[in-house]
C-alpha cells in the first residue's frame, strides 16, 4: 500500500508540472522515511553522488559537447549535401535524403533533438520544394531524428549500460542493426508516399558538385569510422571514443572549415553544461531511486509475480512495450530508463532475455516516445526550430508511429535483428 501510495504521489507531481529529478526525487525520500528509516542519510548521499562517478558515464558530456559544436558548425549541411547530390534527383529522393541525412548525422552526435535542429532547416524547405506536404515533411524530420537514437553513439544506449552493466560496445553493434532497420522502414513509407502524391523530383546534381560534395561530406563521415573503428578495433573504449569526437569535432569546425570562433565555441560549451548538468542531476537522482528499488525487492516482486502467473518471454515484451509506449508520453527518455530499467532488467534475465536485446527493446520504445503525443521532446524541438505550430506535426505523425510500432514488434520478436551483428563482429 505504501509503495501504491508513493507511485500516487509521484504521478500527482508529474501532472502538476513539477520538474523530473522532484517527481523521482521526493517519493525518493519519502520512500526512505517510510520504508527505510534505519538507513543514515549519508548513506543515501553516497548512493547520489557514488551512482554518477563512474567512468563510463563520461561519454555523455563530451558527446553531447560534441553534437552541439556539430550543430552549430557546417557539418550537418555537408553531410546533407553530400546525400542530396547521389541520391536527390530519384523520385522520392529528398525523402530519403532526411533519412539517411538524419541516420548518418545521428552516427556523428548520438543526440535526436540534435539531430532535428542541425538538420530541420536544411531540409524543411527542401521538402517542400520537392512538393511533399507540410506535415509529412515535418513528421518525416522529427521521426527521422529517433535513430540517432539507436545509431552509435547513442547516449540513450550508454545510460542503459550504465544502469544494467551490459557492454556498451555490445548495445552499440546492436543498436546499428536496430537504427538501420528503422531508417529502411521510414524509407519505404517514403516512397509509398511519394508513388500516392507524385512528389519527390528533384533537379540532377551535376558532376562537379557531387565530386565537391563528396570530398566536403568525407570529412564528416570521419566521426562515425574513427568512433566505431576504434572501439571494435580494441584502440579505445567508448568513453576515449568520446573524447576523441570532441577533437575531431574542434579540429574540422574551428581548424579545417574555420565555422566556429572561440567566443562561439563557449557559447556552445555553456549550453552543453546546462544538458550535461540536467542529465546527471537525474542519473544522481535515479541512482538513489534504484537503490531503494532493490532494498524494497520491487525487482523480486514482479520476477515472482509473474513466475506465478506463468508469464514467458513473449508476453513479458508485450507488456514491458505497453507500459514504455505509454510512459513515452509523459516522461522524458532519461527519466523512463532510470524508474523502469532498475524494474524489469532482472525479471528479463530471468526469463532469458538477452540483455542487448531487451536494451533495445527499451531504447525502441524511447524514441517512439520522443515522437508520441502529448509530450514528446522531438515534436517540440521540431516546431520550436521550424518555428510551425506542434499541432501540425502532430497531425502528420500518425503515420511514423505506426511504422516505429511495426519495427518495435519486429525487433521485439526476432531477436537475432539485435544480436545478429554482433554475432559476427565476435
């Protein structure tokens, strides 16, 4: 009843505006005065600020710093353009430039609201010009922007590891599958759309400017081969890796294309303080929360609550995606990780459930909450950006859901989707 009660509470909260790190943070405490008076209040401390001083979690600021000198320097148009200038003039092709454009940048900076406001602008009016709709195409960009998500490196990915111990390299190999299938998914709907409206032409790039596009866009599609290359390649680990993206980023955007000044670059570094300071504020948060989570056997709870109801692996997944879809439309992706994942890791592993696999289940279902009304992030990131009113893109987003739920059913029930590269790459 207690535990019902301080689910209440933190519900109360949330509808009423309250900021995450209060909605997890007070039924936090009140749960330890309740449940666990005996435990000293600096033992409490230690699990708040001894959950964040870890070493993995390094990687987040520095690839977030990274994303946003990305951002805001001439990254993403080149490696628009370079997409633009092979593929554009098929029909249907600029649809499937914003896909590729969106998966290859997300390669780059790991961050979906990143991903939007770099690239919504270059290619909102491209859209356009090609004749497609203006909800389609602002649905098409805000969607897209959920496999940056998936894609390593993903920030997402690196939380869950965090939380469940699981080889960020490991989540990364699967999280490219998953990514990749969700681009070619969203890509087949675009050219479903495109054959029904008859838009999607696009004037032929001559010679000249795919040859200048291509030696501009290489230099982008660096990021993502020095990143994976060094991590499967043994050279370093993921959180080197970070750090090297933050120096390749400043070498390209400052040194090489000379886009971004020093007085722009602390701009830029004191936006990523303000994300980084807001992320692990939560992380600290939620790692008291999944502390008194496991004091209170919640985890031990559901295991035996559905060993006896006799609950396999299949049903388990529908439900854990039933109440991620629904949670996505409420809670912000970090939030839905730290309260959930504690939860329903050690029912998962129970049942057999690989841990990559169930990660990216999980981080799935995040990014279709990123999309989902009423609250999810990219819809308003997208119309803060574009400066178009949200309901628009909601009324062009029904379609992208359906097609993140038929993906999220696919890699919900075929395992090998997740697991399959990495398979190889061992």
């Amino acid at each position: 009843m207690t535990v019902l009660l301080l689910c209440v509470a933190a519900a109360i909260l949330l509808v009423l505006g309250f900021e995450m790190f209060l909605v997890m943070g007070v039924p936090t405490l009140l749960a330890w005065l309740l449940l666990f008076p005996s435990i000293p209040p600096v033992a409490l401390a230690q699990k708040l600020l001894g959950g964040v001083n870890v070493s993995t979690l390094l990687a987040i600021p520095f690839f977030i710093f990274a994303a946003d000198i990305m951002a805001r320097g001439t990254i993403a148009k080149r490696l628009t353009d370079l997409v633009k200038t092979n593929i554009g003039h098929v029909r249907g092709g600029i649809g499937h430039t914003t896909v590729v454009s969106c998966m290859g940048f997300g390669a780059i900076c790991g961050s979906a609201p990143a991903t939007v406001a770099a690239l919504g602008r270059l290619l909102h009016p491209e859209l356009l010009k090609a004749r497609y709709s203006e909800t389609f195409s602002l649905a098409l960009i805000a969607s897209s922007a959920e496999c940056a998500l998936l894609i390593p490196p993903s920030i997402t990915l690196i939380i869950y590891g965090w939380l469940t111990g699981t080889s960020i390299a490991d989540l990364f190999a699967g999280g490219f599958a998953v990514g990749v299938a969700l681009g070619v998914a969203f890509m087949i709907y675009v050219q479903i759309v495109t054959w029904r409206t008859g838009a999607g032409l696009f004037p032929r790039a001559t010679r000249r400017e795919r040859v200048l596009a291509f030696r501009d866009g290489l230099v982008a599609l660096g990021m993502p081969f020095i990143i994976l290359g060094g991590i499967y390649g043994g050279i370093f680990t993921a959180t080197e890796a970070a750090a090297v993206a933050v120096a390749y980023a400043l070498l390209i955007e400052m040194v090489v294309y000379r886009s971004i000044g020093f007085k722009a670059l602390m701009e830029i570094a004191e936006g990523s303080a303000i994300t980084v300071a807001v992320i692990f504020i939560l992380l600290a948060t939620g790692s008291m929360l999944s502390f008194l989570i496991t004091l209170a056997q919640v985890p031990a709870f559901f295991t035996q609550l559905f060993a006896a109801w006799n609950v396999d692996w299949i049903v388990f997944l529908l439900i854990v995606n039933v109440v991620l879809l629904v949670a996505g439309m409420f809670i912000d992706p970090n939030s839905i990780l730290l309260v959930l994942v504690p939860t329903f890791y050690p029912v998962a592993t129970s049942l057999g459930i690989d841990p990559v696999h169930f990660g990216l289940v999980v981080c799935l279902n995040i990014c279709i909450g990123m999309i989902t009304p009423p609250f999810g992030l990219d819809l308003f990131v997208a119309s803060s950006t574009l400066r178009r009113p949200v309901e628009l893109i909601i009324r062009g987003i029904w379609p992208f859901i359906a097609v993140n739920i038929l993906v999220l059913l696919l890699i919900t029930y075929v395992p090998q989707i997740s697991t399959g590269l990495l398979a190889i790459i061992r």
